[in-house]
C-alpha cells in the first residue's frame, strides 16, 4: 500500500499539482511529527477558503476594486507558495496580472479556473494523506531518529 | 545528521526567535523550520503585536523586556498595518532593541527593496518560500554574531578586525558607519544578501 501511496504523490508532482516545495515540507516531518504536512495543508484549504469567499463577494458585488483584489490574490498565491500548490499559484498569478491591467473579465474568468483547480488538488490531496495515513509509518520522513 | 546535532547540542544556547507574519500556513511553517533548528520560537501575525511583545508599543514598562530577550526577529515584508520594512525601522530606532538582529523574508524579489531594508539594517533579506537551509544559514550567521557581540568593546582593535574579516555580522553597522571603515574587508553598508551568502558559502 505504500507503494500505491507513492505513485499517487509521483503523480501529483508529475500533473503539476504539485512542485518542490511540498517535499521540502515533507522533510520537516518526523516521527514526533508525522502529520505535519497534513496539518499545514488543512490550514491551507481552511485559509484560501475564508479568501475564496471573501473574494466570491468582492467581485459579486460588481465593483472591481483591483487593488483589494490584488492583495487577496498576493496572500492566496503566498500560502499557495508556501504549500507548494503549483497550478493554484499559476492562476493567481495570472489573476494579479489581469487586476493590473484592470481586465475585470479575465479575472471573473481565471477565478473560476482558480476555483477549480483549488477544489481539484483540495481532493487529490485529502484522498492522498487518507492512504497514507492507513498505510502506516511514512517513508516520506527522512529525518533520521 | 546535522539537523541531529543541532537538536540534541546541549553546548550551543537556544535562540529565542520571533516569528512574524500575517500568513497562518507561512507562520506554521517557518515555526517548525526554527523548531528543528533548535530554536525557541514565538510567532505573532502582526507588525503591531511584534512591538508590543517587545515591550515597544509604550503601554509595558520596560521590565518586561528583560525576560523576553529574543534574539533574531523574522518578519514577513508585505503585511497589513506595519510593513516589516516598518517594524525594521522602529526596532532599529530603540536603543533597547536595535541590538536584535532582523531578517526581512519576502515573496518578491524586488532589489529596491532589498537594498532599503539592508540599508536600514537587516541583517539578511530571505525569498519565500523559506526553506531549511536558510534557517541553518540564518542561524549560524546569528551564533556567529553573537560572538562578535560580545567583543563589542574591543571593536576597534587590531584583534577585532581580523575577527570581523571573517564576520558577516552588520551588527548595528547602519548607525556606526563610521567606525565600519575600519573593518575594511566587511564594508557592510555595500553588501547585498546574495554577496553575502557567497562569503559564507566560500568559509564551506
């Protein structure tokens, strides 16, 4: 089952969910802290989920305030970042470039894209620390004890 | 095997770190980056609550300052309310607290930035994501100012300066420019953090 577990986190990182930055979190982990990436990523989708919302009612309410936009797009691709969220952070980076330009429509658009592939790796990883975590000790902490 | 020992080193005092930053999910991490390091960490998600932790924001007396002694402040750039740029400055305008060291951490690698917070004194200037090599770097960077520190007296003397060739550490060289020109192989007012980070990597 382990191996199982490792092909879907190889897959992850080959689909570009996933980048680097996920590993270096997953190096952090050991054996007094063996759901450390779990909790981080919990935080994450808590997070980007109160932004998400806050910028749901931002562009409902129809007026583009660009600058505010931009600040809720610079924490979201920040955390993203931090994560190691790959294609979530492409998209907000290419949300701040329509905010910049002030293209109202391509930021409705790309905040749709945004939202899919948030929810999309919310999954993928929700199912993927569900295996892990049934299939025991994990081979990702190299720490030595 | 390095991480081992920084862990279970009894020989090397703990560094106290203050962590801020406005990100929950950066604030987890950078905790438990420092954590492994065998830092003793308080995180704070503002500019405003760093001061008042410090004892800075005028309503602590100052008695309070004794026991928190921090030593190394990291601070998120962007962030709602005071800048770090912000709190770099009021940090270095106390004459309680402009001895701490302050490292700067952004997102954006902006030089104008960067060579404003160096100039106004921060010790090193990180891009996120940070990773646990630059904690390392950090805090050896900081132990080894820390023994510079506390030669400080003897700063000017023939001894100190062969120190402070091999010494990265500003310490508080923004104030004193002056008598940085005799340190004259670490003309610190020029350095830019990749300059930096190239002097420690040659020392291996």
């Amino acid at each position: 089952m382990q191996r199982q577990v490792a092909l879907i986190k190889q897959s992850l990182f080959d689909q570009g969910y996933l980048d680097e930055q996920f590993m270096e979190l997953e190096e952090l982990q050991d054996d007094a802290n063996p759901n450390f990436v779990e909790e981080v990523s919990a935080l994450y989708f808590k997070d980007s989920a109160r932004l998400i919302n806050n910028i749901d009612q931002a562009l409902e309410r129809g007026s583009f305030d660009f600058n505010r936009l931009d600040s809720y797009m610079h924490q979201f691709k920040g955390s993203s970042t931090s994560i190691g969220a790959s294609k979530v952070k492409a998209e907000c980076t290419t949300f701040r470039e329509y905010c910049r330009a002030g293209n109202a429509e391509g930021c409705l658009r790309t905040f749709q894209q945004l939202k899919k592939e948030h929810s999309t790796l919310r999954k993928k990883l929700e199912h993927y620390f569900q295996l892990a975590r049934q299939a025991g000790p994990k081979e990702t902490a190299r720490r030595p004890k | 095997m390095a991480l081992r020992d920084l862990s279970s080193s009894s020989s090397s005092p703990e560094l106290h770190v203050l962590a801020v930053d406005d990100s929950f999910v950066d604030r987890k991490v950078l905790e438990r980056l420092l954590k492994i390091s065998a830092c003793k960490v308080t995180t704070v998600e503002s500019g405003t609550r760093a001061l008042q932790y410090l004892g800075l924001d005028g309503d602590n007396g100052s008695s309070g300052l004794k026991d928190l002694k921090v030593n190394l402040i990291v601070t998120d750039y962007s962030m709602p309310g005071l800048t770090g740029y912000e709190l770099l400055k009021k940090i270095k305008e106390s004459s309680a607290l402009r001895e701490i060291p302050v490292v700067i951490m952004s997102s954006e690698n902006i030089q104008p930035r960067i060579e404003q917070c160096m100039i106004e004194g921060a010790e090193e200037f990180l891009l996120k994501p940070v990773k646990l090599a630059d904690v390392k770097r950090l805090k050896e960077l900081i132990m080894r100012g820390g023994e510079a520190e506390e030669g400080k007296t003897k700063k000017l003397s023939p001894k100190r300066i062969l120190q402070n060739d091999i010494d990265s550490s500003p310490s508080s060289s923004s104030s004193t420019s002056s008598s940085s020109s005799s340190h004259d192989v670490s003309s610190l007012d020029d350095d830019t953090p990749s300059s930096k980070r190239i002097k420690l990597e040659s020392r291996g």
